[in-house]
C-alpha cells in the first residue's frame, strides 16, 4: 500500500470522486438553451487533472525500502 502514502495519490482520488460527481450534476441537469454548462466544464477539468495526478502517482519511480535490520 505505498500508494496511499503518496499525497498525489490521495489528491487524485478526491478529485477523481468530486469530478465524477459534478459531471453527474451537470447530465442529469442540463443548463438552459444557449449557456454553457459550468458543470460540465468543471466537472470535466477536475477529472482530467485526478487522471493527471493518479498518473504521475502511479508511474513514478520510487525508491527502494530501506534493508531490515
């Protein structure tokens, strides 16, 4: 479980749920004729940015543990 003692890691789960969840807002409530879904924008930026940091989490290298005494 190294992952959850990575804060990238941590941060791209929170914004991974709160993206997801206003991009549901935004489906199940479209906007009215002519604006433009704030909703979706956000609910957009925040997933990419949870895929971003769930990414950098993932595929960074990490050092090796240290030998047990």
């Amino acid at each position: 479980m190294r992952l959850l003692e990575d804060l990238r890691f941590i941060i791209g789960l929170l914004f991974a749920i709160l993206g997801l969840l206003v991009l549901g807002a935004a489906l199940l409530h479209p906007p009215a004729a002519g604006t433009v879904n704030a909703n979706l924008v956000g609910g957009l930026a925040m997933t990419v940015f949870a895929a971003l940091m769930l990414a950098l989490a993932v595929f960074s290298p990490r050092p090796p543990p240290p030998p047990e005494s």
